[in-house]
C-alpha cells in the first residue's frame, strides 16, 4: 500500500533572494519531474506566473554530464527577464566565431561572427552588449548551474534522489508515484524527465515508438589544459584574436566534426555511422582509441592534428550517443490535462536542428503562460491550448534536424568547396524572432475558441506561407536513402 508523503528538501546553498516579483498567486500548485535546463527554466517561469512550484530529480546531485548547445536569441531574451542573470548569462558563454572546414581541417571559410539571417538591419552596434542576436554556445553544467542559483534565489530547493516510477491523474489532481512507492500530487504535473518518461502511459497509453538513424555521435568536453603542453595542438585550437572563442564545423560526406575551444574548456564530436554499439546514455563511454579506429577505416585523410586532440580527451571521457528519429508527437498532454509533457519528454531533435533546449524552454514558458491565462478552474482547457500552439511548431523544428543533416553530409566536395554555403546550418527568422510567450496570450482564446466551439484557427508561428502537414521518420528516411532534398512549401529562411 502506497501512501502520500512530503519529502524534505535537502540542504543547497541559500542565494540572495531575486529582485524579481511573481504575479499575483494563481492558486495552481505545480510539480515538476526533472531538473535538467528545460525542468529547471519550468520552475521558473511558473514561479514568475504565480503558480506554487515544486522540483524533483531523480539524480543524487545536481547532473554535470552534457557538453555544449547553442541557446538562440529568442530564449536568451527570456533570461534576460531576470536581472540577476544578465551578467552570468553573459560571463559563462562568450561570443564563439564560426568557421568551416574540410575533414582534413582545411579552411573552406575564415572564422567569422555567428550571424542570425544577417540580423536585424536595425540593431546598432551600441546596443549589442546584451543583444540577443549574437550566438551563445552554453556548456551544459555552467547553464544548469546558473538556472539553479536563480531557483534558490527564489526559495526553491531540488528534491535530488527521487524517481517516478508512474503517473496519474484525477478530475482534481494528478500525481506520481516514486521508486519508494511514496506518492506526491499537484494540480499539474510537468514531465520533464527526458526520453524515458514513464509519462507516455497516461499521456498516449503507449510508449513513443524510437527509429534506428544509422548515426551516432562521439562527444566530449573536457579543461583545456588538457592540449597546452602540446605547442602544435595549443596553436591549432587556439582562442581567436580579439579573445573570441573558436567554433570549427568540418564537413565531409557521411560524416561530419565540430570543435568548440574557450577559455576553460575544448570540446569536440564526430557523427559517424552507428555499427550497433552506441546508446542513448551519458553514463556509458567509449575509449580514443575506438574513434581513431573508426577515423582510420572510414576517413583516411582526416587531419592528424585533430586525431592528436582526440588522444588528449580523458580516459572513460567519450560518449558515444546513438540518434534515433522519433515521430513528431501531436499529444503531449494527458486526456484530463493534468500531466504535461516538456522537453525531451515531450519532443526529440536531432543534434543538427540546434533546437533541442530551445525548444524546450519555449515549450516552458508558452505552458506557464497558459496556466496563468487559464486559472485554476480552466487548467485542462490550458493544458490543452498550449499543446495546440505548440505543436505544429515543435514539428517543423524538428523537420530542421533532417535538412540540416542533409545539408552538412552533402556528398559533392567539389561543390561544397566552390559554395561553402550550400552546408551551413539554416536557422530562419521564424525560429529565433518568436516570443513563445507573446504567442499564448495572443491566441489563447483564439484557441479556446477553436478548441471548444470548432472555430477557425491558424497557428501562425510556423514558416511563413507553409501549410501544416503531419510527416513521418518513415517519410523523411526514403527522401535521405533516395538521395533526394528534403523541402517544405513556404519560406523556411
């Protein structure tokens, strides 16, 4: 028999208390599984919306696994809300300049400025101490640190070592049930768990089916003092002239290699073609020597300077991540609104989309917003309106991950070499100039409308000029193995 406890909170270190203010309490207690960054950033925002916030992680501690994401303008701005963080946000991810390479580390383009679709001819120079238009290359643990002192700021301690195992829900609370067959309920409760979620039960009543890409991706990050003694690796991967922290993206066909250097920490990672070993885990590592192996049978020119640094990584320092394709899920929402599904739980991106935690801290701030729209009583008509402004936008996100990774592997060298181009990254104007949380209060009631009352609705933070269409892994992987360009009506750009 399973009983309804209060876990006590674990020491943290106690934080000057923010100079941000809450809106006024909206009554909805919340629960959140997982504190990762997405996890971490609901917290926050359902704090600043009013809402009563409670945070678990089934880790010990607070994770320090991951290596490096690039966050976009449209979420820094939301970091930006909070004073305290203006200063850190900065400090922790210097302005990286990008350059292109061949496998052999040959540079196809100079390093240059990171530009988000040449920005905003608007923008002046002066005011670009804060702007959100330049590139923040976050490392995983420095971010999550830094949302977390903003949590204790707030008087909101982690509850570190507690497992949900189940969820469930009623017509007046849903809860979960944890690894010690305690149980703990809040009015909603947010899934931010990752890929592993048991809250795919209640949400779709299976669990979400994962395709086998093919790929797989070595990574790591690690201090930099790793490669000083070695002179011809502290030149090659030096920080650039100005103090600009250096971005390499070499490409090549099938395959392809990035190189991240500041001033703490080098990180690298090689996507390559998965023999049956990789896993979805962070905890499970691969020796240097399996990876030049691989270097060696599969690209025989790739630069030796850079096999040098794959021998500077840590022993038991790799991880090797096998990328599966999921289906874009339309649900993430239980059938009484009260489980809610964000981040990983909620949608998968391949690593080429540059959209997995922006997404996701999207997906936070749009769900917060929705609660305090909708109130206490309208919480499953809330859930349910976020789930429809977001999903159709999540889903072309993740279409990205596939033109993205098409672009990069693309197989005529000779043509990459004359137009360097024709392999970056698109990120249009419609990813990064969105504001998730003007969005909800611009079409909430649209939605509620629609939802409710079978009106006319539209989502409109989509591509310009594109229609909606459901796709499918199944879809996009005959286009990759035909050999033919994944493209979308509308502008994309």
């Amino acid at each position: 028999m399973s009983l309804t406890v209060t876990i006590d909170t674990p020491d943290q270190s106690v934080e000057t208390p923010t100079i941000v203010k809450p809106a006024p309490s909206s009554g909805i207690s919340v629960l959140i599984i997982g504190a990762g960054p997405v996890g971490v950033f609901t917290a926050l925002e359902c704090w600043r919306k009013g809402h009563q916030v409670r945070i678990l992680e089934r880790s010990p501690v607070s994770s320090t696994q991951g290596d490096f994401f690039t966050v976009a303008p449209q979420v820094i701005k939301h970091i930006q809300t909070w004073p305290e963080l203006i200063d850190e946000n900065e400090r922790i991810a210097p302005d990286p300049w990008i350059s292109y390479h061949k496998l052999t580390g040959e540079f196809l383009t100079q390093p240059a400025p990171f530009n988000w679709s040449a920005q905003l001819k608007t923008e002046s120079t002066d005011d670009r101490q804060h702007s959100p238009l330049r590139i923040y290359r976050h490392n995983r643990p420095k971010f999550l640190k830094m949302l977390i002192k903003q949590l204790n700021r707030l008087g909101i301690r982690v509850e570190y070592g507690h497992r949900a195992i189940e969820y469930y829900e009623n017509n007046e609370k849903a809860g979960v049930v944890l690894d010690n067959n305690q149980k703990l309920e809040a009015d909603v409760v947010v899934a931010a768990d990752g890929i592993g979620t048991k809250s795919h039960k209640i949400v779709n009543g299976h669990d979400i089916r994962a395709w086998n890409s093919g790929l797989a991706s070595f990574r790591t990050a690690f201090p930099v003092e790793r490669i000083m003694d070695d002179p011809e690796l502290r030149e090659r991967f030096k920080i650039l002239d100005g103090g600009h922290p250096h971005f390499e993206l070499w490409h090549g066909p099938g395959t392809d290699f990035s190189v991240f250097r500041n001033e703490e920490t080098i990180s690298w990672l090689l996507m390559h073609k998965d023999t049956g070993t990789a896993k979805e885990s962070w905890s499970e590592t691969v020796s240097a020597d399996k990876v030049l192996d691989h270097l060696t049978e599969v690209v025989p020119e790739f630069s030796e300077q850079a096999k040098k640094l794959i021998k500077c990584t840590p022993e038991d320092g790799i991880i090797d991540w096998k990328l599966m394709w999921r289906n874009p899920q339309p649900n993430i929402v239980s059938p009484l609104g009260r489980v809610v599904q964000v981040g990983d739980a909620a949608h998968t991106f391949l690593p080429s989309s540059g959209g997995g935690v922006n997404q996701g801290i999207e997906g936070a701030i749009s769900l917060a917003t929705c609660l305090q729209l909708g109130g206490k009583d309208g919480i499953k008509w809330a859930t349910k309106i976020h789930n429809k402004l977001r999903f159709e936008r999540v889903s072309c996100c993740q279409k990205i991950g596939f033109i993205n990774q098409q672009r990069r592997h693309n197989p005529d060298t000779k043509a990459v070499e004359r137009d360097p181009s024709i392999i970056k990254s698109e990120y249009g104007q419609w990813i990064w100039k969105h504001d998730p949380e003007q969005y909800a209060r611009d079409n909430y009631y649209k939605a509620l409308d629609h939802l409710q009352n079978g009106t006319s609705f539209q989502n409109t933070n989509i591509p310009p000029g594109h229609t909606y269409e459901l796709w499918s892994v199944d879809d996009l992987m005959a286009d990759l193995e035909a050999g033919r360009p994944i493209k979308f009506a509308g502008d994309w750009s």
